[in-house]
C-alpha cells in the first residue's frame, strides 16, 4: 500500500488530545455532580448519557476523524492480475472499388456499407490484430497504404476511395493478392500476416491461382467476404469524371465461388455477407481464429482505497448522530 499524501498523517496527532480532552470533560461532569450532595435518585436523573454510550460516542468520533484522515491521505493498493498474451498478426484488406460494388442491394451501396463496416471494425480493433494496410482493387491493383497502426490515416485513405465517385470497371482479384504480397513482401518486420478479401465475387483476371500460391507459401492466411445479394441487379454508370452518370446502367450478379475458393485455398474461412451488417461480425471472427496465446502476462495497478474510507467515515458519522 502507498499514500499520496503521507504527510497529512501529522493530523492523527489529534486523537490522543481527543481522548484526554474526553477524560477529563468526564471527570470534571462526575466530580460536579460528587460536589453537588445530589441524591441518588436526583444524580440518576441529571444524566443525560451513560459511561458505555460515552464510549460508543468516543469511538465513533475518533473512527470518523480516522478515516476522514485516511481518505485524505489517498491511499491505494497494489492490484495484480495475469491476461492472456496473444500473438499479434498484420492484416492486409483487400478491398473491390469496382462499378460492380456499388450495386444498391447492400444499403446504401455494397461499397459504401463495406468501408462503414470496416471503420467500426477499425475503430474498436481487437488487440490480436496489430498493424493494418490497405489495397483497392478494379481491373488493376493499388498498394493504398502500408502497414500502419494509425487508423486515422487508414480513415482518411478509405473516405477518400468513397468520396471518388469515378468509374472503375473490371475485377482483377488475383493481381490486388499479387499487390498484398508485394505490400507484405516490402515489410520490414518478420510478423505474421493475414489477407482479408472483400468483394463481390467475380474475377477476369489469370494470375489469381498463382497469388494464392504465392501468399501460401509466404505462410499467409487468406480470408474472404462475398458482399451482395442473390439476385442480378442494374447499376447507373457513373460519367468517366465521376460526375453524374454515363447515361448507361450495367447489369451485375455476386458470385461467390471464387472467394470460396480462395479462402479454401489460402487455409482461411469465408464468409457471407446479404445485408452487409455481417461484416464486422466476420473481421471479429476472423481476428479470433488468427490469435494464438504466447504465455500469460502480469499486469498490476494502484487502485484507490478513499471511496471506502469516506464510506466508513459516513457510515461512522450517522452511528454517532443517532448515539448522541
């Protein structure tokens, strides 16, 4: 145990000028009333306590001066606890910006409900996923961001892919796989990685077999997301500047035998997502498959004792009034 403020302890030096200040106010009252040649019945009647209610009162007064006093001091005792230490693993989201996502069976948009739910799942990270980096993908790949642990700047990166509202045609899934490696390939740090995909499904690209491979080997676990509902539903062409549209709508479908496939064969898991509400749930189930405990780590904390000697103090304090 530790005090804050050890030296508001000199105030305890009161009590026992309390207690001889209480001796002698019982002594002089007993010697009034010896001197007085009261009789029995009159000494009995003038009493307005006994010794042992005098004592109760005594105790509690000095319990409540006590404890005011320790409250004061701040006390706080050491708390010690283990948690479990989990292994930290690098993720790498992959996510499809092609005209395809931004079909509106997913509200508002299969892309738009993907990048909310990956800042709600960003914003409150589980502690297994350590750093995160960023590939947007249509008919071509970019490395957005790097592996970071400042979420704000992966938030500025994907409001910035939501807010470009120019069209991006194709889905070439096998080359953003081929990007993530090469974003893991350039990291400096030997941790483990994770690939997560998130897409509607097609791919026209031929190297995607050949990125799977790849990661695999790497040691890299992919994981998969298919977003989209199960019927074929027209999407307005946006103008090639992004604004308004194109005067054309395309018709797309979700197709999910690919991400199945990718996820069977990156020894990952897949999962579906209708609504779009399932994909937070999934990223949570994925970084609680990828955690491994390492060992037990201790932890410990000085927690404040003062609330529960103010509460003695109260509790002292009402004793007294109803004694008195």
């Amino acid at each position: 145990m530790r005090f804050l403020h050890p030296e508001l302890a000199s105030w305890l030096l009161a009590l026992p000028v309390a207690v001889a200040w209480w001796t002698f106010r019982r002594y002089a009252r007993l010697a009034f009333l010896r001197d007085a040649a009261l009789g029995e019945r009159t000494r009995a009647a003038s009493r307005l306590s006994t010794t042992r209610t005098d004592l109760i009162g005594l105790g509690l007064a000095l319990l409540t001066f006590t404890a005011l006093v320790f409250a004061a001091m701040r006390p706080q005792l050491l708390y010690e606890w283990r948690l479990p230490d989990y292994e930290r693993r690098d993720l790498v989201l992959v996510l499809d910006r092609s005209v395809s996502m931004r079909a509106t069976d997913v509200a508002p948009t299969r892309f738009a409900r993907a990048v909310a739910e990956i800042k709600a799942f960003l914003e409150e990270k589980p502690a297994e996923i350590d750093r995160v980096a960023l590939v947007g993908f249509s008919n071509a790949a970019i490395a957005i961001s790097h592996f970071t642990r400042n979420i704000d700047s992966l938030f500025f990166y994907l409001d910035w892919l939501a807010d470009d509202s120019r069209p991006n045609f194709g889905t070439d899934i096998g080359s953003a796989l081929l990007t993530a490696s090469d974003v893991i390939e350039r990291d400096g740090l030997p941790t483990n990685k994770v690939v997560l995909v998130i897409s509607d499904g097609e791919d026209e690209g031929e190297v995607l077999e050949s990125a799977v491979n790849e990661l695999r080997n790497a040691g890299v676990t992919i994981y998969s997301i298919g977003v989209g509902g199960s019927r074929p539903i027209d999407v307005p062409v946006p103008a090639d500047d992004g604004n308004g549209d194109a005067g054309w709508s395309l018709t797309v479908t979700f197709n999910e035998t690919t991400l199945r496939n990718i996820a069977a064969a990156g020894a990952g898991r897949y999962y579906r997502s209708q609504t779009g509400l399932e994909l937070r749930d999934a990223m949570r189930d994925l970084a609680a498959r990828e955690r491994r405990q390492l060992g037990w780590v201790n932890q410990t904390e000085y927690r404040d004792l003062h609330p529960y000697a103010l509460g003695v103090a109260a509790l002292a304090a009402c004793a007294l009034l109803i004694t008195l």
